[in-house]
C-alpha cells in the first residue's frame, strides 16, 4: 500500500509508512502507484473522476463501486481496453461471494439462460424478521437502523437501487450486453406486508426481494421485485444479510452461490482478490468480451412476458365477490390455481388471496385494474410474482 486518501483526514488511521493524500486523483497521477482502488461509492463526481483519471493514466483500477459500473461500465471498460489494463469489479455484487469471476471465467463457456439473486442483505434481513415475528416493514427497518443493517437513509436498499446495480452487472456479463440499468423494472419492499408473510407461508413460500434476469429466443426480461419462492427452492432459504446469486445455464444446469454479501471483511476479501489478480498480470476484459462486441438485449415485449401471480385483494366480505372476480380472470383467460379468503367480517374488509396459473403480464395487469374498479373492492390489489424454483 503506498498512499491512501478520503474526503477527511483520518488521524486514527495507522499510516506507518504509507502517504495521505487530500486529494483522491493524485493516486492516478503519482508515479509510484500501480494500481488504484476505488471504494468512495456514487456513480458520478469523484468515483467517476478518479476511475476515469486512473484507466487514462494506464493504470488498473479495483473498485467495490456498483453505481459507477450500472451507469458507466461501458464507457470505462472501453478505457482500461483502450490502455490494456484491467477493470476489476468483484466486491461490487454480492460482497465476498466470487460471482464476477465466476461468470467471467469458470462459466464462460455456457449459455446463461437466467441469474437470480438475493443481492442486498438490508432487504433479505428486513424481510426475513418480518416473516419470523410477524412485524411490519416499518418496525423492522427502525430495529435495522439501530443495529447498523440499515443506512439513515435506506431508499437506495429497500426500493430495490442498490439490488438493480447489481442486477445490471450480472446481466451484463451473463448475456453478453452492456450494463443497462434503464432497462431493468425496479420495486422495492416497502409494500410487503406480515398479511403477504403469513400467507405465503401458509401456500409454501417465502417473500424475498430478487433481481433476476431471463433469456429466451424473444428476449432478455430483467426485474428486481419482491418474489415469492417455493420453500425447499435454494433462495428460500437464505435469511437475514445473507446473500445470494443462483445462475442457470446450458450445459451446466443451475449453480447457486451463498455468502456475506456486504460488511468490511467480505468487501475486503473481494478487493484483494482482484488486486492479486492485478499483481499476477490478469487483464482480461471487464466484461467478459470486448466493449464493441457487447450487444444491448431486445427487451422481452410485457405481451409475451409469462409467468404465475399472488394477488392480494381487500374485499367486502358479501355474496358475489368471487363471482365478480371470477369473471373478469375468464375475461382475460386468466386460470387460476387458489383462491383463498382469510377470516369473515360484517363490517370491515377481509383479504383474499389469488395464485395463478402462468398468465401473460399485459392480461394479468388488465385485470388487477378491472378487479380494482369492483364496487366490493376496496384496496388497489398488490401482486407478487412466484418466482420458479
Ligand atoms: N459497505 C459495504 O458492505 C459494501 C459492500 C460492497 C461494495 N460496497 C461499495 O463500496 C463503496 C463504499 O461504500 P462504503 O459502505 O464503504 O461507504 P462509506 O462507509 O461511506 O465510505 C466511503 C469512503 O469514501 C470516502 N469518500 C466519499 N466521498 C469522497 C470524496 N468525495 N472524496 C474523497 N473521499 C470520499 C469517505 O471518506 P470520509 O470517511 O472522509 O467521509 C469514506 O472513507 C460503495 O461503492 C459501495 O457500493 C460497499
């Protein structure tokens, strides 16, 4: 290590030897510096300074920075190819599991059908307490907060963000494309209810929050959503920050990672994997393929886009609700599996509970929104894909 620098000085830090710098592109600038990690987060201003300023100079560039590769990983591969360097990236997913390299070597002879993962631990840890204790979204994230799982501001992590980042990369080097956040559907937890817990479990799943991208010969379909998973599936199981990444391709089948997604010593086992790397003269390419020959995937149209349901509907609890319901699901060839009601009331709504048999997307949707204009309905219905296991 030859110099350190960040936005203040760090008197406690011990530097024995090692030099401060105020200013973080002087790494990129010093002569006696071969290789720089980037770990100050954001996906503009300094990060971006510094990862930009550091491939001009010729030099490697480590970095745990998602943000900055989901908005500008084209542009800086298309730099470290220029100068022959390496772009290293493997605490940026998944913390201290090695899925980067995974993809990029050990699997890279296969075609990538799909990667599904449990990418943010502030997320599987909420989700996970709410279903174990029956608590609701907000009473868990005020608890997380206080144990240091949950930032002040936790946007980024349970509005899906910080899982997208994620989703992005993977998708990248599993299909071949550039990292293309925009293209991804992005929802977070904030929604789940211990109503959504106890019911799944009572139909054999668990609610997780996952980013999965799928191929098919009609396109790429990329989503970070809450999901519901068959328990027994190998997502199901992972709990509290632990997290993740199960990539199903041809020939090898499926093969799930689990770990510590996040935390200093996971990100630090990650970072110095790749700065090994760099000490031992990998290059490669960042993304698997040369920048010019990464291709952006044809979206999946929402037509053709399948899959099976959980709907929660709030209703009067009277004669003829279901028939209602009924009518509008054949009205759109919508068949379904369960439909189950929960307790009974006069006076006050009750929840039914629908899961589907596979339905296209565009139909489905069509009739959430004719279901939310019934004069017994009395919530706008919220809906969950059932993840395939
Ligand atoms: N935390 C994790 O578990 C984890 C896991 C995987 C990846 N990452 C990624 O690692 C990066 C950092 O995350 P973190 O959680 O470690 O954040 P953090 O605790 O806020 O640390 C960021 C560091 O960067 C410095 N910094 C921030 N802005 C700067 C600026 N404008 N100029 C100079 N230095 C600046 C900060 O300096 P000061 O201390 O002076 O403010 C601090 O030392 C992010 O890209 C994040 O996504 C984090």
């Amino acid at each position: 290590l030859v110099a350190v620098s960040a936005r203040s000085p760090k008197p406690d830090l011990p530097l024995d030897g090692v030099r401060w710098d105020d200013d973080p592109l002087a790494l990129a600038r010093a002569a006696d510096i071969d290789c720089v990690v980037e770990l100050m987060g954001g996906a503009e201003g300094p990060a971006l300074a510094l990862a930009e300023a550091t491939l001009a100079a010729g030099k490697p560039l480590v970095t745990a920075n998602k943000a900055l590769l989901a908005a500008h990983g084209l542009a800086l591969a298309r730099a470290a190819e220029a100068k022959g360097v390496a772009l290293r990236y493997e605490a940026a997913v998944a913390g201290g599991i090695p899925v980067i390299k995974a993809l990029l070597e050990s699997l890279a002879g296969n075609r990538i059908d799909t990667v599904a993962g449990i990418l943010n631990g502030t997320c599987n840890y909420i989700l996970t307490r709410m279903a174990a204790e029956g608590l609701s979204f907000e009473a868990v994230l005020a608890d997380a907060q206080k144990l240091g799982y949950a930032e002040a501001d936790p946007a980024t992590d349970v509005d899906g963000w910080d899982s997208a980042h994620k989703l992005a990369l993977l998708a990248a080097l599993a299909f071949g494309a550039p990292p293309d956040l925009a293209s991804l559907s992005v929802q977070g937890i904030r929604s789940i209810t211990p109503l959504d817990h106890r019911f799944a479990a009572e139909l054999g799943y668990r609610i997780k929050l996952l980013g999965v991208a799928t191929r098919s010969d009609d396109g790429v379909e990329a989503r970070v959503a809450p999901a519901l998973l068959p328990v027994g599936s190998p997502l199901a199981g992972v709990d509290g920050v632990i997290n993740a990444v199960s990539v199903k391709g041809a020939p090898v089948g499926t093969v799930t990672f689990v770990g510590p997604g996040a935390g200093g010593d996971p990100t630090a086992s990650a970072v110095l994997g790749d700065v090994v790397d760099v000490a031992r003269g990998a290059v490669g390419l960042p993304f698997g393929r040369a920048a010019d020959a990464l291709r952006p995937w044809p979206l999946l149209p929402v037509a053709r886009r399948r899959g099976a349901w959980y709907v929660r509907l709030c209703v009067s609890d009277q004669p003829g609700v279901v028939a209602g319901i009924a009518g509008i699901l054949r009205d759109e060839a919508i068949s379904i599996e369960s439909l189950l009601q929960f307790g009974r009331s006069r006076t006050d709504s009750v929840p039914v509970i629908l899961i589907t048999h596979d339905v296209a997307e565009d139909a489905l949707f069509r009739a959430v929104d004719a279901i939310a204009g019934l004069p017994f309905v009395w919530d706008k219905p919220f809906c969950l894909r059932l993840q395939p296991s």
